[in-house]
C-alpha cells in the first residue's frame, strides 16, 4: 500500500513568503559582513565579489531548506512539527495540553502579513514544552489560536464571590474581611483615586468584550519607568562602540584631560546641572520610545473562549492569552517614582506563562493607579476592586514597626560612626546624618504598606517600599503554607508566613504576622490542614 501524501496526511508548509521574511531579518548581520568582504576583497580580481555573494547564497539557501522542510500538522489529540534537512526532527504536543497559543510579528513579518505562532503547554519553558511555526499568514495564525484554545465554557457564578462549581464560597473572615465598597482604612490602601476620570464600561469589539485600551494621557507616566536608565546605558555603551570603531579612545588620559579643558571653561555647578539635565532627557525620551513601542495599540480583551487576550505594539506586535482556569490571582505593583504621579502597574497571576514572552504576566502599562486595580478586577471576574487588590487591610503589629526601624537605622548608625571615627572622611558628615531622617522615613514607609485580608474567595497581601506590591492571590489556588521564623522574629514574637502557589512567583508571604494570627489564617483558608494542638 502506498504511503499517503502529505496532503491526505493533512501536513503543512510554512507560507512560502517566509523565503523573504528569513533573509530580511538576516539583513543587520548579512550586510555588514558583505560590506567587509567588498572592501578588503579589492585588487583580487573577481573574487572577492565571489566571496561577497557566498553569505547572501548561504542565507537563501537557509530560507529554502526552512520552507522545504518545516511541516506542522494539527490533529484530533495531537499538534505535531517536523524540521530539519540532514538532522530531521519530529515534535508534538497533545492538544489538552496546550494552554497558550501566542502570536508575534516584527517588521520583516508584518510587510508580508504573516506572523509567528509560539504554541505551549505551560508545565515549561525549555524547547520540549513549545513549538514555532515561523511564519504562517495572520488569519491561519487566529485560526490555530482559536481552535487550540478551545475549551468547554467554563461556568461563572452570578456573584463574584463564587467559588468553583460544584462547591460553595468560604464564609467571611475576620481577618481583614470587608463588605463591598467599603473605603479603605488608612492611607496604606490606596483606592482608585477620585482625581481620574472613570474608565468606561467595557464594551465589545468584534468577537470579544474590551476590558481596556491604550489612553494618550498614559505616556505622562513613561519618563517615571526604569526604562529610561536602561535607553540611558545603550546610548553610552553604542557612543562607546562607534568611538572605538572610529580609531578614539574615550577612556585615555589624554581625552579625558581634553573633557576636562573643555568643562574647566565653566563653572563647576553649571557643568553638573547640564549633565544631570541631559541624562534625564536622555531617559525621559529613551522610556517614551520604550513606552511606545511596547505598549502601542495595546488592547486587553475577554474573548468568547473566556480567555483574556492581550494585544500591543509599534514596530513588533505581539498577541498574549491568558486562560481564566489558570488565573490564581493578580497584582497591582507601584514603583516610588510612580506612586508619586498615583500610577501603578497590573500583571496577572497565572500558569503556564513565559516570564519572558509575556513580560511577567503583565496586563497593563504603567496607567492611573484607579486603573489598574480596575483591570485586575475585571480580570478576577470581580464587580469591585474592593472584592480584590483594594481591599481594607489588616495592620500587622507594633512590632513589625520596631523591625523595620531597627533594620533601617542601625546599619545607619554605623555609617556615621564610621565616618565620625575617620578624619579624612569628615566631608561626608553632612551626607552620613542626612541619612539618619531618611532610613526612619523608609522603615515608616515600609511599615505603612505592610498589610493583609482575607476575603471570601481572595487573600490579600500588600508589602514593599521602593516598589509597594498588593497581591489578591485565590484561596482555591494555594497549595501549601509555610511558617517561618527568624531569631529576631523569635524575639519580636512574630513571623513570615508563605503562601505556596503554583502561579506567578510560586509564593507570596505575609510578613511580620503574630503566630497565632498566622495559624488563624491558615486554619481559615484550609481547615483541618493544622492538627488540633
């Protein structure tokens, strides 16, 4: 019996424009080799334009071999992907395990229309746990997203606070337990701010329900992200580079002396004002072009499918989904530069997502504070940011106090006894005591943000200065605890307790909790797991 064709055996190519795409993005490597070979290739005859051109026929002949032998086929059980010219490979994933289907494009893929399609199962994120095809046309790259994402509809209580099917929501507690709408308890949980307008109402575009949008008023909070210090250090590192490459070495004493003839014209102050005013330029410019291209035409969605679909942008696109029966929970995190301008951050808390491909779960740019708790309550089918990360928290004890300002102020304290016991340091006086005031203010500030609740289907962690983190993590999704205590904690009468999760970071720890509370809240959230005594 004859064997089938691939036709019959329902096998496919790749998109034959990938024989433009591959040598397009091949183009910043090629043409600088090229370019060498032509130029140290003179006075050798018709060689060197032999060997110029060997690299370009390399490169197609890459192109042809990928398209000729890269096949995928999508099965009743099983996804399957055959490559390889002289080393053949065979791959496949069984479709129930696959829980996302990502799509991106960059440039060279967006002229062609075509896209990439990263399929996985989210147990890992090592190449046996994935497959691309690169690339397919945008419409079949939907198509797959949409069959292999398919899953029974999943059944939604009519309350938020319904717990899975089949089993009835925990009762209240009183740890930190609040009804809906209730405001927050002290400044340490900052509600939506009333000072932003109200986002709409989300609404549906095409096959899905818009949960947000991408506002202009947004890049007001680009210069404030770390980017910018990032875009800082690539401007120095390719002004570095091009130097060299033009025969000038910066870092010589000799242009160094040169700099220094050239500053020592004007005074001091106004030489570090420029400077310092052109860094952060620089960063401000480098954080909006990074907001921009990361975050342009970006739209967050609820699909039919009951999976949340995250879309953004500029010059390479990407498409991320987020199955809501992998949702454990989100968080809303608040670097200081951005808590000062009241914006804030949202990611989600989910399996079987690349930290890498996904950007750590996140679910919106740096926005409005207000808005970003709004998004992570649409995202946990919640109707009140208060039934998630606004929640009232619970203040930990005076103690928890007395530890951050210990840890803060001592090694503070030596510091300044260390530039008091040496002479020659006696200019940084003024420097080593001005920390004293700001070490108390960060423990303070520390000790503000600290705080959990446990709600009916939620439990809700905040911590963190620098970056202030509230964490609403399911208490359906937490898999184990742990207590733990340090020889201080010991003494203070308090300890950390973890929350083990399959998701996200795999643990979240309420800090600086009275043991007995620790073991409430955990005979709470799992009763019976704790022995009676």
């Amino acid at each position: 019996m004859s064997e089938p064709d691939d036709a019959e055996a329902g096998w496919q190519r790749l998109d034959p424009r990938v024989l433009a795409v591959f040598p397009l993005r091949q183009a910043g490597a090629l043409i600088p080799v090229v370019g060498v070979l032509l130029i140290t290739g003179r006075g050798q005859g018709g060689w060197h334009l032999v060997a110029a051109l060997a690299p370009v026929l390399v490169v197609l002949a890459m192109a042809v071999s990928k398209w000729a032998t890269v096949r995928y086929r999508v099965g009743g059980e099983r996804v399957e992907l055959r490559s390889g010219l002289i080393h053949r490979e065979q791959r496949s994933l069984r479709r129930d395990r696959v829980r996302t289907v990502d799509l991106r494009a960059n440039p060279a893929h967006r002229l062609f229309r075509l896209t990439v399609v990263e399929i996985g199962t989210g147990s890992s994120t090592t190449k046996e746990g994935r497959l691309s095809l690169d690339a397919v046309t945008v419409a079949e790259g939907e198509r797959l997203r949409r069959d292999l994402l398919d899953r029974s509809p999943i059944r939604v209580a009519t309350s938020p606070a319904a717990g899975p099917p089949g089993t009835s929501p925990p009762s209240a507690s009183p740890l930190g337990a609040s009804p809906p709408g209730a405001g927050p308890a002290d400044p340490a949980t900052p509600l939506p701010d009333h000072t932003t307008p109200p986002e709409p109402a989300t609404r549906r575009v095409g096959s899905g329900v818009e949960v947000a949008r991408l506002r202009p008023s947004w890049l007001r909070f680009a210069p404030l992200t770390a980017s910018g210090l990032v875009a800082v250090a690539a401007i120095a590192g390719t002004v570095f580079r091009v130097a060299s490459d033009a025969g000038v070495d910066v870092t010589s004493s000799a242009t160094l002396h040169a700099a220094g003839d050239e500053f020592s014209a004007v005074p001091l102050w106004v030489a570090v004002v420029a400077l310092v005013a052109a860094v952060l330029v620089l960063a401000g410019l480098g954080s909006l072009a990074v907001y921009l291209e990361g975050w342009w035409g970006y739209r967050l969605t609820r699909e039919p499918d009951d999976t949340l679909r995250l879309r953004r942008g500029l010059l390479t696109t990407r498409s991320l989904s987020v199955e809501q029966s992998r949702m454990r929970g989100a968080e809303v995190a608040e670097p200081l530069l951005l808590r000062l301008v009241r914006g804030a951050r949202c990611a989600a808390i989910t399996t079987g997502l690349d930290a890498k491909t996904s950007n750590r779960g996140a679910l919106l740019p740096p926005a409005p504070r207000a808005e970003a708790h709004r998004v992570a309550a649409a995202a946990l089918l919640l109707d009140d940011p208060a039934a998630g990360t606004a929640a009232v928290l619970v203040r930990h004890p005076p103690a928890a106090l007395r530890r951050r300002l210990t840890r803060a102020l001592l090694p503070s304290v030596a510091l300044v006894a260390v530039v008091w016991a040496l002479p020659e340091l006696g200019w940084l006086w003024p420097a080593a005591l001005l920390l004293l005031p700001l070490a108390a203010l960060l423990a303070a500030d520390r000790y503000r943000n600290l705080g959990h609740a446990l709600l009916p289907d939620y439990l809700v962690i905040s911590q963190g200065s620098l970056v202030r983190r509230r964490v609403a993590l399911q208490r359906r999704g937490i898999i184990g605890w742990r207590l733990r205590q340090s020889p201080s904690q010991r003494w203070a009468g308090v300890a950390t307790l973890d929350a083990v999760t399959a998701a996200g970071a795999g643990r979240y720890s309420v800090v600086d909790l009275p043991v007995a509370t620790a073991v409430e809240l955990v005979d709470l959230v799992n009763p019976g797991l704790l022995p009676t005594r």
